[in-house]
C-alpha cells in the first residue's frame, strides 16, 4: 500500500515565514494574530499591500498604528527567497510546518519558523529531557547539572537547555562530555534553545560550548540570523524548551525566574516536571522546594527520571517513546493502562494523599506523580499539596 500524498510547504511560503520573522516588533503572539487562519504567504502579501491587518479595532494591546504601518512598511523592503538563501549559505537550515522534520506537532504555540545549526535529523527523534535553572547557582547545582546531563546522555537520553550561564550551560557541558566520549548513534546528544539568531553567541563566555552542541547535536531559534536576544524574547523560547522535552527537570532555581516560566509550559502540554531537592537555607532552591511542595516529582538520580520515561538504561534508545503523531503529553486511557485505572479507582472514594496513592497502586512515586501530572494537566483531578482530587468529569459514569 502506497504512503499517502502529503504537500510540501511551496518555497514560497517558506519565503513569506522567514520574511515574517524579521519584522522587527512582530513577536510569536504578533504573528498569530496576523496570520490567524491565512498561510503566512497570504498574511505577507497582505502586510505588502496594506490590506493586513484590517482595521477593525481587534488589534492586541500595544500594538499601534504607526507600528502597523512600520511592520507593512518593512515587509515592502524585503526578498523573502533571498532571505531564506541567506540563511542556508549561513550553513543554518529553515524549517516550517509542514516539513517532515518539523518538531512542534500538535503544539498549542508552535514557532511559525524553526532556524537550525546542526542536524534538524536530531530532534525529535529519541527521548528529550530539559535541564534548566537559575543563572545564579551554588557550585552543587552546577555540579548536579553537569553529572545529569552526562548521565542522561550516557544512558541514549537528549538534553535539551538555553545555553544560559548556570544551571543551562552547566547541563549542556557534562552532555557534551558523555557524547563525545559515547559512540556515535548510541548516546544522547545536546539540543540548545536560544532566544537570539544563531550568529549571535550569547553570552560570549559560551562560544565554544555553543560551537559543540551545533557539531553534537543542534541550536535552534526562531529568530533570524541577525536578532539581538531581546528581552521578551527569553519567556517566548522558554515555550520551545517544553515542547521539545518529555520531561522537564528543574535543578535550582530561585522564587521568581526563567525556569519558572518553563514549567508553567511543560504543564500546559502536560510534561512531567521533576525537581532536584534543595537546602531550605539556599535562596537558590527556593523555587525548586515550592515545586516539590505543589506536586513536582522528587530527583535524586538519574534513575528516577529513567522511570519518569517509562526507560531503564538498557532500554533507552532503542524503545520509540513517541507515539505516530509526535505526542507525548495524550493521558493513558484508564482501561488501557494498569497505574491510571488504580489511581482512579482510588480517587473515586474521595480526596487521597500521594502516599497512600503510592502505597495501593503499587506503583512508585515517580511513577504515579507523573500519572497525577497528565490527569492534572488534562482536567481530571486536582491537586492541593500532597492532596489529590477527583475532578467531577472524571468520575466513573453509572452503567
């Protein structure tokens, strides 16, 4: 039986994705607005010809006249195949919906373009872990980081990070230490999100670390080569971060912070998140210990995100984690998966402790925290500290 016909995006509206990226002032809420059901070839041509946006009062705030009419005046000075040439002659491949290596299926925010230095081969394609934390870390915090990433890719997992100073660079370096020293196609590699365009090295300290991800693995953004990494550009790449990661781990991180916006999107795509314990002393575990507090999975080891993944270190990679559609955040159906249908019943008598959770379903914490994370995720139970609740919806229905 012959593979079905799938249309390739047109070189066009790869042009018309590139071009829409250099606009300065049009960010990823922006270009959602713009295009709204339009391809982005038609949104372009519309922004060249005045007729994009309409002027019906429906604009987001802060976005001006004179903005608009800047933005229709900057696509008119654009050649958006040329655009798209510059970058490949850059050694960076341009990647959109559509094409068979696009990671962001069924994204709830996916990027309208996807800049890569490296091999586009490698995302997606194993079981991905996020390891990120606070720039201002103690020695321990980048201690741990380092050793995890090293362990995870030992162990065949990718590690995905921002390439930040801290707990980001600190992750992506011990990564780079076990690939390099793994054989090829067995270990795990680094894939690095930044929030500049990928001429721009930042911070500069991280020039040659960056330069080994790229040969390892990939950096990746959807800015365009030339973007300075904005401010608001940084919460808008920590979205990228979760959707690429089946889990997330937080190793240290402060009350407030970047990786506090991360985990804010893992849940929004229902991806585990786990935390590194901290002293109660360290203002550089307080965010982290908060976590833990709302429900965030205890780590310890290596192991326990292995279990996280359902993988032990025989098996990772060479078990498929990801179902034909990309997904991994679709809640187990209960008649389907053994933990789920225990978790449920339990919960179907009232409101239960996480111990007593793990206690009478046998499974372990890990195992059922991620269980309670996706069904949380998903609407059908709530969590108040270590206490959890039956949605409504999600009780058994009478036969």
């Amino acid at each position: 039986m012959s593979a079905p016909f799938v249309e390739r995006p047109s070189d066009n509206e790869r042009g018309a994705r590139v071009a829409l990226s250099h606009i300065e002032g049009v960010g990823p809420a922006r270009l959602r607005w713009l295009m709204a059901e339009r391809s982005a070839e038609a949104t372009f041509e519309g922004l060249r010809s005045g007729t994009i946006p309409a002027d019906d009062g429906a604009a987001p705030r802060g976005v001006s006249v004179a903005a608009v009419q800047a933005w229709q005046s900057a696509a008119r000075a654009f050649d958006p195949i040329g655009l798209v040439e510059r970058h490949r002659d850059a050694g960076i491949e341009v990647l959109i919906p559509g094409d068979d290596r696009w990671p962001f299926v069924d994204d709830p925010e996916p990027p309208s373009v996807l800049y890569v230095w490296g091999d586009p081969g490698r995302l997606r394609a194993r079981p991905a872990v996020a390891i990120i934390g606070t720039r201002r870390c103690t020695d321990l915090g980048r201690s741990i980081a380092s050793d995890l990433g090293a362990d995870l890719a030992a162990a065949g997992v990718d590690v995905v990070s921002g390439l930040a100073l801290g707990i980001d660079g600190a992750a992506h370096a011990g990564t780079v230490r076990a690939a390099q020293r793994g054989s090829v196609g067995a270990h795990g590699v680094p894939i690095a999100v930044v929030a500049n365009g990928l001429d721009r090295v930042s911070p500069r300290f991280h020039r040659a670390l960056t330069e080994r991800v790229a040969s390892l693995g990939a950096v990746i953004s959807e800015a365009p080569l030339g973007t300075n990494g904005d401010r608001w550009r940084f919460p808008a790449r920590n979205r990228l971060i979760a959707g690429l990661s089946d889990v997330v781990i937080v190793v240290e991180s402060r009350t407030k912070g970047g990786a506090l916006i991360t985990v804010d999107e893992a849940i929004e795509r229902g991806v585990p998140v786990m935390a590194v314990p901290g002293s109660i002393r360290s203002a550089s575990s307080a965010g982290t210990n908060r976590l833990l507090a709302e429900g965030a999975i205890p780590l310890c080891n290596v192991d326990d995100v292995l279990a996280v993944l359902n993988l032990t270190g025989s098996m990772v990679g060479q078990q498929q984690l990801h179902d034909d559609s990309g997904s991994t955040s679709k809640v187990p159906d209960a008649r389907d998966d053994p933990l789920t249908r225990a978790v449920l019943a339990e919960l179907s008598t009232g409101s239960v402790s996480i111990d007593s959770l793990v206690r009478v379903s046998g499974g372990s914490l890990a195992e059922v925290m991620v269980v309670v994370q996706r069904l949380a995720a998903h609407g059908r139970v709530s969590q108040v500290g270590s206490t959890i609740l039956l949605a409504a919806e999600a009780w058994p229905q009478p036969r």
